[in-house]
C-alpha cells in the first residue's frame, strides 16, 4: 500500500469534485481541490501532491495551460485529464503536453481507480 497518495483533484464543478473525492478518499488517498487552473497551478506548488485530476474545459486558466505550467514545474507528476468533451484532437493534445491519462466524464469508479493504481505506481518509483 506505501504511503498515503496526496491527489489534487481541479474541475470548476463543486458537484464533480465532491463526487470524486468520494471516490478517491475511498481508495484510500488524501483529496486536496481547486475550482480552475490558475489555483491548481498554486496547489501544486503548495502542496506537492502525488497526482492531479485536471478538468480541461475552466474558467479562468483551462486544464491544457494549467496541464503546461504543472509539467513545468514538476514534470514527473502524474496528471489525469478529465472533460467531457473528448475530441480526439484534444486526447492528442493532452498527451503530447505529458498527460498520463485522459477520462471522458461521465467516469466510471473502474476509470478513477485504475488511474489511481498508475498513480501509485508512479510515487513508488520516485520514492
């Protein structure tokens, strides 16, 4: 198990953050949010976390310019892309700026924990 996984969870949707922290306080991660990109890129910085759930589609600061800065900053961070409008145009955009996965909302419990898994994995090799 390792230690506890610190996940940033960053979607401007208070309905969706609150369901994802469910979802991943249930496998066992600690949950810190923001509500666009601009304030991810400063809890990112703040909190050092393990992982990111990046929406890409916010106010503000979008996931794609959020997704550049984080992987500036810190570029073995894990980040998972989450939007529901999942062109492929915009899989291949979020790939090639270093995004581990992409998941298309609505996610299933499944989606969240596998991402979660490559996550950990991914902290276990930096340790």
């Amino acid at each position: 198990m390792g230690k506890k996984l610190k996940i940033l969870i960053t979607d401007d949707s208070k309905l969706l953050r609150k369901k994802l922290r469910l979802e991943l306080e249930g496998l066992g991660c600690e949950v810190i949010e923001a509500e666009n990109g601009k304030e991810a890129v400063m809890m990112d910085l703040q909190e050092k976390p393990d992982g990111v759930f990046l929406d890409i589609v916010m106010p503000e600061v979008g996931g794609l310019e959020a997704l550049q800065v984080i992987r500036e900053v810190n570029p073995d961070i894990p980040v998972i892309m989450l939007s529901s409008a999942g062109t492929p145009q915009k899989l291949m955009e979020t790939m090639k700026l270093g995004a581990l996965d992409f998941i298309q909302k609505p996610y299933t419990s499944e989606q969240i924990k596998k991402a979660v898994e490559e996550i950990r994995k991914k902290a276990a090799r930096d340790e």
